[in-house]
C-alpha cells in the first residue's frame, strides 16, 4: 500500500503540536525541556521566551531554579550550538555528539590547529577547569603560556568543543548578566557522564517533538551521521509517509497529527528556537523560500519571529525608551486579516507583560517591514 502523502499544513500542525505550540500546557518547564530534547540557548535568554510561549502560566523563577540547582544546564551539544537540557539529557547526549563537535570543531579551527598534539592540551585545561570556571578569552592566554607559538584563540574552541563543560550561573538566569564562563561537567553535576546512549533512542525523540520528518532532517537538527542505518533498524517501530515531494518521512505511529485545518493561534518564539531550525526542509514552517529565519546576537528574550496560523509570518523586538516604557515592535512581511491583527496584539500585550515586567508602560505597534 502506497505511504499516506502529508501536506505541508498537515506537517505544520502536527510539528505545531508535537512542540506544544497549538495549546500552552500546563507542564513543568523542566519536562518541556525534556520534551523538546532540549532548547536552544546561543542567546540566555531565549529559552525564557521559549518557554513562555509553550506553558500556562510560565514564571522566569522556575527555569532560573532548574539552573541554579543545577537540574538543567546550559553546554554545547547538538551541531556544536549551546543548548539548555534537563541533566539527564546532558548526561546523556553529551558522549554521543562527541564526534559531532570534533567535526565542528575541524571544520572551523582545523588549519588553526594544525601541528598541535591536542591530547596534550585537553588535561591541561582540565586542570585549569578544575581550578574555576573560565571564559573562552581567560582560557587563551592560560593555554598559550604553555603553547606560545599555538593559536591561543583556538586552543581556547578546542578546550570548549572537545572537554565536556557547561555554561555556569548567573549566565542564562533571567534578570541577571554574567560571561560565559564554562567548568568541567563531570565537576559541575557531581556525576560521570553516561557513555551508553544508542542513537536510536534520540531519533524516536526527535520523531515525538519534530515529526514526522525525514532522515535528513534528524541529521540536521542533531548533527549526527549515518542516521539512515539507525532509522533502517528502527522501521518496525515507525509509521512511513510522504511529503508532497514524495520524500519518504517516519514517525512514532500514535503520535499526535492534528486535523490540517486546527486553529493555530499566533505564537512569539525567541530568537534560534528549534522548531524553525531542525529540519532539512523547513517549509513545513517557513513556506516563502526567500524568506530566512533572523538570528542575531545578543543575550535574547528582546526579539524573534513571530507565526500566524502556524507559519512564520513576522519578526518582533522589544525597546525601551528613556521614561521607562517598553516597546513591542512587530513587523509582518505578509497580509494580515483584522482577526490575525488583533489576536497578534493580544498576545504582545502579554508578552511585554512577561518580559518587560518591570516596565511602567506597555505599548505594542504593529507596522510593515518584517525581514
């Protein structure tokens, strides 16, 4: 029997509900971030919008908790990007993406690093780690004491790539600053790292909070080789479908593929969160090619992307002026209907409420020009 062919808006609300964006849910962040295998957290701050946008009733607290209790962590995994995951998860993902930043790594600093004998650096920084915590630009001239004709700055990636390390607070606590100062793991969860993990436990997770998707995709979002053997393994325990492409996509057989025309409300996601990066084909969520997903720098929570009915139709970003009011600024790139206008207001108005609390005054503006 031919595979079942999906459409693109079928593809859309079932990653919309795989992601817990068509309801927010009443879950503890920690198991959304275990739900979603993670959060993407180049910008701190991202993960707190991300949340939000996800959960009832989301209080910045409770994630600043998780990490400072040292129940979720912020470290470099999946494609060599940092990420916030549940500890487990670090425990977990860590040994197995080893490969993935190697290739990273290589792939950026290799002629960098030409010459050096990196198994000697790595138990030097280790023992620098050991000491206190070290940003990337404390740890080069550390490592170039011993290695003075090396490229420190590289040295430096190498130690952050290839030495397992998270990201240590008051980084990526809501309200707070701080560097991006990195220990050793092990030191920082008082545990081993678990170098047990099949990579076929993480596809049928990526499937439940990505799919369906293809092999491809799964490559993207992890980084990860050579999936295709795994998922050939893996067949009896899938559901096969098509794309309208006639790409071949697998997904957990009872997970949850909504009706295609299931109201999807307008949803604010922070900068890089995952759901617009983790496939190889993005037009499940982003149906105008021309258009590219924004990232900039920053430490996050101020702007991002904005869907209207489940794809990815503006931008936003949140100023302040001198008299203490903040500004939420929303740029759509296509027409929106009065209903789409008001909904998306709306949900501005409650999301300055959460990131700009502090603030004396809210005002959302709605204007031409998205990217």
């Amino acid at each position: 029997m031919p595979a079942q062919v999906l459409s693109s808006r079928e593809l859309n609300r079932a990653t919309l509900a795989r992601q817990l964006l068509l309801v927010r849910h009443e879950l503890a962040a920690v198991r959304a971030i275990e739900h979603l295998v993670g959060m993407q957290a180049q910008a701190p701050n991202a993960p707190y919008v991300g949340l939000w946008t996800r959960l009832t009733g989301f209080d910045p607290a409770e994630l600043a908790r998780l990490i400072m209790d040292r129940l979720a962590v912020r470290g470099t995994l999946q494609r060599g990007t940092v990420r916030l995951v549940a500890v487990e998860d670090f425990v977990a993902l860590r040994p197995m993406l080893q490969p993935v930043l190697r290739r990273a790594l290589m792939g950026t600093f290799g002629r960098r690093l030409a010459g050096i004998d990196l198994d000697t650096v790595l138990p030097a920084a280790r023992e620098l780690l050991a000491r206190r915590p070290c940003t990337r630009s404390e740890l080069a001239p550390l490592l170039a004491q011993r290695w003075p004709n090396a490229d420190a700055e590289a040295l430096s990636y190498a130690v952050v790539y290839l030495l397992p390390n998270v990201q240590v607070p008051p980084r990526g606590v809501w309200s707070s600053t701080g560097p991006a100062a990195v220990t050793l793991a092990e030191t920082w969860l008082r545990r081993p790292l678990d170098g047990t993990t099949e990579p076929g436990g993480v596809l049928l997770r990526y499937l439940g909070a990505f799919g369906p998707a293809s092999v491809n995709d799964a490559q993207t979002w992890s980084g990860l080789t050579r999936l295709r053997e795994v998922a050939e393994r893996l067949r009896p325990r899938l559901r096969s479908f098509r794309d309208e492409t006639g790409r071949e996509l697998l997904d957990l057989p009872d997970a949850p593929r909504p009706d295609p025309e299931t109201p999807a409300p307008p949803r604010f996601l922070p900068e890089y969160d995952n759901i617009l990066l983790s496939h190889a084909d993005r037009n499940r969520l982003i149906d105008d090619p021309s258009r590219r997903v924004p990232l900039p720098p920053g430490m996050g929570g101020t702007r991002g992307t904005v869907l209207v009915d489940g794809f990815f139709r503006a931008t936003w970003k949140i100023t302040r002026d001198s008299g203490g009011m903040a500004r939420l600024v929303v740029k759509p790139f296509a027409r929106l209907t009065a209903a789409d206008t008001a909904a998306i207001a709306a949900e501005g108005t409650d999301l300055l409420r959460f990131a700009a609390a502090d603030a004396s005054d809210h005002d959302v503006q709605i204007v031409a020009g998205g990217v």
